[in-house]
C-alpha cells in the first residue's frame, strides 16, 4: 500500500473511542493499540520524531490501518486485551502465564462436594478463585473441613436414592468427618446450611460464621453439655486465628481490586491484591516485557483489564498509585493517606520484593539478561549517550604527602576485569597535590590507549568532587578526548555525581543498582591505590634500614628478604644463618650493625 493511500487511511479515522490494528507489506499485524480519539492517537504515530528506536521502525513497517469502533474506553480495553492474546503482535507487551491455578469448587449436585480442582467446568459448579498459591488454596480447604463435617464420597445423593438406602455410611462418619448424609443422618436442609456458611468463609467474610458457632455454643454450656461446647469454642479459635492473619487492612475496605507497578527499561512488575472485608484473599506479581517504549500508565491499564479476567474479578472499585484511563463503569481511587494508601504500599513492596527475586533467578540462570539490564538502566540513570560497558574509576593516595601514587581500575559489563587494573607512581607533582596527581594520571592513561589503539572507555568515574573533576577534564581536553568519553566525579560525603560545566550534583536512590556499581568501583580503586601505597611505603622502610649498612646493596637486601621474609627476621638470625646467605664479609657487617643498635 503507497504512503498516499496510508495517508488517505488517517484523514478517514474517527474521532471515536475504539482499537486501531497496524498491518506490515505482508498483512501481518505489527500492533494493537486502544484509543479516546482514535484519528489523534494513530496520527501521533507519523506527526513527531520517536526516541525509542523499536517504534521508529515500527512506524517504517506499517503499510495499513485497521479500526473497530466501540461505545466506551472500557470496551477499547477489553477488546485490545482480547486481540493482543489473539494474535500475540511483535511490539504489543504480552503477559504471559502458562500455569494452571487451581480453585475451590462447590460442585452442583445433592449434598454439594467441596475440593479443589484446575479444571474449569460449566455444568452449574460454583468456582472459587482461581488461587495463585496452592498452598493458600489448601489452607481455606482444611480451615474449612475443620469446621464443617463434609461428604467426599461421589455417591449420587438424590432423594429417591437415600430412600432406598442404597447406600451405607463409611469410615469418614465414623471419625466424624462426616455427618452421614447417605443414610438420612443429616438433612439436606442442615448441610446446605454449612455450604452457605463455607462460601462465606471462602469470600473472606467470617462474621456469620463465628456468631453461629457461639449461639451453638452458648446452646451446649446451657444444656451442660461441656465437652460439646468446648468442641464449638475450638473452632471460634481456629476460625478467629485464621482471620486475625488474614486481615492486614481496615475491615471497612470490602470489595476491592488494588493494583501498583513499578518498572525498569527493559520490564514492568505488576502486582494485584483482591480484597474482601479487609483480607487479602488473592495476591499476585506478573512481569511485562516491555516491547516499545510503554509507559507506566499504559502498562497498568493493560495489566489490570488482563489480571481482572483471569481472576474473575466483578468488582467496581480499583485502587492504583496513579490515575488511570478504564473507562466510566469502574470507580478509580488514587489514595493518599490511611488504611488505603497503606494498601496500596504494601501492593508496591510486594511488586518490589518479586522484582528482586527475580533478579537473583535471573543472574544465576541468564547472567546475558542480567547485564543487558543493569548496563541499559546505568545508562538511562546517569544520562548518558550509548550503555556503560566500559567504565574506568581513579582514585588518588598519600598518607601525608609521602609516596605519592593513583590507582585505575576498570570494570567491563559492570563486573571487574583485574587483569586491566593499573597502578600510577605520581612522577611530575612534588608535595600532596591530589588535582595534579589526578591531571598527570588520566593523561598518562589516556594517552598510553591512543598510542597502542587500545578500546577507550565509555564512562570514566573520577573519585572525588569539583575539582579533581575538573583536573581529569584538562587532560581530556589537551588529547582531544572531550565530548568523547562520558566523565563523572562522585564525591564521597553525600554521594553526589558531578558532571562537567553541570554545578547541579545528582543524587541516585541509595538502593539503586546503579549507585551500588558506582561505590563498588571507587571502593575498588581505594583499595588498589592504598595497596600499592602500602606497599611502596614498607619497600621504602625496608631498603631505607638495611640500606644504611655500608656495603650492602640492593641485591643483597632482595637475597636477604627473599630468604628471611622480613627485616625483623634479619634482626634475629644468627651469624650461620646470614654466612649462608650473603658470605662471611657481610654477614659479618649485618650483624654487627645489628647488635650495636
């Protein structure tokens, strides 16, 4: 199709709510996305210049235009939701899922059975979740069978057939599991009694339930029937314990869908509670591979129409971190204090907590993955052109003013490579000058990976503020390297990060991954730098005593040290020891000089 005619395609699009399709020169759909005025939010697509690479060439492949018009916002959702699982298009996010949870069902039948199943039928069951732990899923089913005597047998109970007495009680009535419907030992009118009251207990409502047991209970003690009673009040306990741990939230909030995301550049972690008479009765975390550059926004609205089917949620209200657009049948509330928007933080940290579970998964099973993220959120959190995967730290070290020297540690794909440190013995600065020593270190550095062509780095980190920063830039600027290789000063106090001709310091979230890198590396190179200062200085202690003996030189102090280990194991040696060593002349000169100290 010529661009003319794509042309005509977008004069001709409503102004209407509705779902736009994007098709490719094979008539294959690229995208599907939902629109308020269908006409402005395809045109957007062709009217600017996009950012993101992935939608730049999106826009190049769409060659047709397809439209459904709908009546609101909300059916624009539902039916993009419907199309995405459909067709699955390239650049549309896809939540996917291919587990089965399971669900408690209440089968339709005489005397109704209740279990757990992960199959879904439609014969008139009433179904129950589904749950996305089967552990949580057990725990109501056991809670339950502990207060309610129920049939597991698969008799078919009708009342023509209890009559008839065609069947006989089994082992479960006799330990009191069950009440013995198969013989006219428990009406039907009783036991549907206890289904009402479990279907209760299922949809977090406990209330009915612990009052019934009380009259019950208040009924035994009147009768002196103690033993009976105290049965009832163990289960007032198990089924009070179980709703003080269930109910983390204000009782009054009934009925609620809470949602909150949090994302990074490569994927977004959606997490759901659904609430009912404040208990959490569902919790669940999706992750979203994100495909264009989505926002936030348009992710939990997609997120919260796909989880709310396949959670059979019927609820009108939804509780979110931020406003969102689904349309006028549900009530969107923003929270800002108390129980709800506790609530709606602990739906956050839920999404967080799985979003670092995640990421330690990920590190062990794709460390690839794991790279690809932290290098793409390094780049975005620190402004620069193109990802980090080359980053070199300086740090500067003298202990009052003596032995002067600069260490340069390198880290590839945010990991160190050891075998590219460098140390720097500071050769033209006299006296404690850090601004100098940094000035004479970078060039060297620099200057020495021109000579032998060597890869440059893409972010260079100085250890310190302004002005160690702006010493490393002299020298960036004398080789021509400036504009060339992203440089930053990260001064240790407050953990500032300056940037050059920037007097605005940026501060990163102390627990943000990209921060964690940045302190690794100026640890790192504090380290190495005050290793070899260390080291330097003992070498200096060392030739400076044994150099004070007259005849001894440099290769007998080595033979010495190699052999003793230390100067103070020198001190000590006997005279054999040292002949053995260096010959009888200096032997006898060591340890003269020794013993007349």
């Amino acid at each position: 199709m010529s661009i003319a005619s794509l042309e005509i395609q977008l004069q001709t699009l409503p102004k209407s709510p509705g779902v736009y399709q994007f098709f490719d020169k094979n008539a294959k759909i690229l995208y599907v996305g939902k629109a308020k005025n269908l006409q402005k939010r395809v045109r957007s697509y062709f009217n600017k210049n996009h950012e993101y690479g992935k939608t730049r060439v999106l826009v190049k492949k769409i060659v047709s235009i397809k439209h459904i018009v709908v009546n609101t916002e909300t059916d624009a959702l539902l039916l993009e939701n419907n199309l995405i699982k459909k067709h699955q298009p390239r650049y549309n996010i896809l939540m996917k899922d291919d587990k089965s949870y399971p669900f408690i069902c209440i089968k339709k039948e005489d005397f109704p059975r209740v279990f757990l199943t992960r199959r879904v039928i439609k014969d008139g069951s009433e179904y129950f979740g589904p749950y996305t732990s089967v552990r949580t899923a057990r725990a109501i089913l056991s809670l339950i069978k502990e207060l309610y005597p129920l049939r597991t047998c698969n008799y078919k109970l009708s009342p023509e057939n209890i009559a008839s007495n065609k069947y006989k009680v089994c082992l479960e009535y006799h330990i009191k599991n069950c009440k013995g419907a198969c013989e006219n030992l428990q009406s039907e009118k009783d036991y549907l009694e206890d289904i009402k009251a479990i279907k209760n207990i299922i949809k977090g409502s406990f209330t009915n339930a612990i009052e019934k047991f009380k009259d019950l209970m208040l009924e035994f003690s009147s009768k002196m029937e103690f033993e009976e009673a105290q049965k009832i009040k163990e289960k007032i306990d198990l089924l009070a314990n179980y709703q003080v741990k269930s109910t983390i939230v204000n009782p009054k909030i009934t009925n609620v869908d809470v949602f909150s995301i949090i994302s990074d550049e490569s994927f977004a972690y959606v997490n759901f509670f659904k609430i009912v008479n404040g208990n959490i009765i569902q919790s669940h975390t999706s992750e979203i591979k994100k495909k264009l550059d989505e926002t936030d926004k348009h992710i939990l609205e997609y997120a919260i129409t796909e989880i709310r089917q396949r959670f059979n949620s019927i609820t009108t209200k939804i509780y979110v971190p931020f406003k969102v657009d689904l349309g006028n049948e549900l009530t969107i509330i923003i929270p800002k204090v108390g129980d709800k928007k506790r609530i709606v933080d602990l739906s956050l940290r839920n999404a967080k907590y799985f979003r670092q579970e995640q990421f330690k998964q990920i590190k062990i099973v794709d460390p690839d993955r794991h790279t690809n993220r932290i290098m793409a959120q390094m780049k975005v959190d620190l402004r620069l052109k193109i990802e980090p995967r080359h980053i070199e730290c300086f740090d500067n070290s003298n202990i009052q003013g003596t032995n002067p020297v600069a260490a340069c540690v390198v880290f590839k794909n945010g990991k160190p490579s050891k075998k590219e440190y460098r140390n720097f013995n500071i050769k033209t600065v006299k006296g404690p000058d850090d601004f100098a020593s940094m000035e004479e270190v970078v060039y060297r550095r620099y200057k020495r990976l021109l000579d032998e062509k060597q890869d440059l780095p893409q972010l260079i980190i100085i250890d310190g503020g302004k002005g160690q920063l702006s010493s490393a830039l002299k020298s960036l600027d004398v080789l021509g390297l400036r504009n060339k290789i992203a440089i930053i000063g990260i001064a240790k106090r407050l953990e500032e990060l300056f940037y050059p001709d920037d007097p605005i310091p940026l501060y990163l979230d102390k627990k943000s991954e990209t921060l964690k890198i940045i302190q690794q590396l100026r640890n790192e190179a504090h380290r190495f730098g005050i290793t070899h200062h260390r080291n330097k200085r003992s070498k200096a202690a060392i030739n400076s005593e044994l150099s004070n003996i007259n005849g001894i030189g440099n290769q007998t102090i080595t033979a010495l040290l190699r052999k003793f280990k230390s100067v103070k194991r020198v001190t000590n040696a006997n005279l054999e020891d040292l002949v053995s060593v260096v010959g009888k002349d200096k032997a006898n000169k060591i340890f003269n000089f020794y013993q007349t100290k």
